[in-house]
C-alpha cells in the first residue's frame, strides 16, 4: 500500500513538474533571445544559453528605441499600460463595490432586475460593442487620453457578481450592530464589508491589473499617438514590420519588459490573491 502511496506522489510530482517546464521554457527562450543579436538568431541550432549582448539589447529596448518603433524607447509605453491597468484595475472594483453594496443593502424597486441587467453585459465584451463605444468615447473627446483609455473599460459584471455574492453570507446581525451603534449606510460599508472584502478586493485586484495590462484592441483603436501606445502594442508594432526581418532580439526584449510589472503584482500579493479565491469560492 506505502509502495502505491509513494508511486502515486512520484506521478503526482512529476506531472506538475511537466507542466512547471512546458510553461517556463518559451519564457527561457524569449529571454535567452533577448541577450543575442540577430544574426545569432538566424542560426540554425538556436543559441539555448544567453548570450552576451543582454544589456546592449534591453538598454536599447527600454531607452534609445530603433528604426522599427521610429526610434521611440518603450518605457513610456510601459508608463501607458501601467496607468491604465491601474486605473482600470481600481476604477472596477470601487465601481462593483458600490453596486453590489447598493443591490443587497438596499431596497428599491427593481434591483434584482438591475443586477441581472448588470450581468448580462457579460455577454457584451467591448469586442462586440467596439464601434459604439468608439463614438461614445469620441464625441466625449476621451480619443488619445488616459480617460479614453480606462472609463470605456470600468463596469465589471463580474467582480460587482462576487462582492454581492459575498456580501450576502455577512451576518445580518452585524448590520444590526452597526444600526444600534449608530453608524449610518457608508459607515457601515467603510468599517465593516471594506475590512472584511479585503481578501476578495486583493485577488479582483490581480484579476483586473492583469486585463488592464493585456489590453490590445481596445488601446489599439482609441489611441492614434505614439505617446499613449501600450506595451501590448509596441510588440505587436515591433513584429509587424514590413519588407525586413524582425528583430527578434528585441521583440523578446520588449516580452520579458512587459512581463516584469504583472510578475511583480502577483509575486507581491500572492498570498492574498490565493486567500481570495479560497473566500470566493466559499
């Protein structure tokens, strides 16, 4: 039986470590392509250790910039996406905040309606509305600004779906302590669901910075300026080029930048995060 036990954690052990390295190594390889120059690149093996040109490419990545960006260095788009996956990110869960506050504390006529009216934008991604919103955004003058950026994408169905599910398993004797108290509504809301919501707020938070930051179309058609290009899309400008071989080394240069902030997000409120999704799930 311990013989069973032992082979089964051995498997166990081994399919996660499968699956460690089926998702470390093209990162592995997008890192030791940044630290080669094209030419090296071009060579057939591919170079599988780091080469020696890591700090010529990533200076000229994050600063100088080159013919393929029309010499634009990608730290203010790195600045880009970090505004607006941190406006999106915060704008959403204060957004989902208040409207799952206002839906199971107080009554008014319909609001089961509302909330399931508010559900069913899920069915709308900005995909499918993406020509109403451009006008919206437009006739707003919100075209090539952080705000056209981050309002079209604040309203989550979800995260307003979680903190109402959560806040309907609060005891209901704690409103009524709060009551005797004398704490009214936004006293109620600020010292009690905020301290209790605030494992759901961490792991939302991870969520929402994560969909902010990988954001493509939406930035893609509202922006016109190479100062409020994203991240996302100054790699996808970087592999488009026309009639010359991408600069490989760079384009992963420019991957693993913009995989260090979502990385260091996560890193630093992993603990949180996964409470989190425990207490959502409960």
């Amino acid at each position: 039986m311990n013989g069973k036990k032992r082979v089964f954690s051995v498997l166990k052990h081994g399919v996660i470590l499968l699956g460690i390295f089926m998702m470390l190594l093209p990162i592995y390889m997008a890192f030791v392509a940044s630290t080669h120059s094209v030419s090296d690149l071009m060579k057939v093996p591919m170079p599988l250790l780091p080469g020696h040109d890591f700090f010529q490419n990533y200076t000229k990545v994050l600063f100088k910039g080159f013919s393929a960006m029309g010499g634009q260095a990608i730290w203010p788009m790195l600045l880009n996406s970090l505004i607006m996956a941190l406006g999106i990110a915060f704008g959403k869960i204060v957004l989902s905040l208040l409207s799952a506050f206002a839906i199971v504390y107080f009554r008014f006529r319909c609001r089961l309606f509302f909330f399931w009216l508010i559900f069913l934008t899920l069915m709308l991604p900005v995909q499918v509305r993406i020509f109403p919103t451009f006008q919206v955004a437009a006739d707003l003058s919100l075209l090539n600004s952080y705000s056209g950026l981050i309002l079209p994408l604040l309203a989550s169905a979800t995260a307003t779906f979680l903190f109402r599910q959560f806040f309907m398993t609060v005891p209901d004797e704690l409103v009524e302590a709060s009551r005797i108290d004398g704490a009214g509504p936004m006293g109620f809301f600020w010292d009690i669901l905020l301290p209790l919501s605030k494992t759901n707020i961490a792991a939302l938070f991870i969520i929402m910075f994560i969909y902010g930051w990988n954001q493509f179309l939406w930035p893609l058609v509202v922006t016109s300026k190479k100062s409020m290009y994203t991240i996302v899309m100054g790699i996808q400008q970087l592999a488009n080029v026309a009639d010359q071989v991408p600069q490989w080394n760079y384009i992963m240069a420019t991957t693993i930048l913009a995989l260090v902030i979502p990385v260091v997000v996560v890193l630093l409120m992993q603990r949180l995060f996964i409470k989190g999704l425990i207490d959502v799930e409960k």
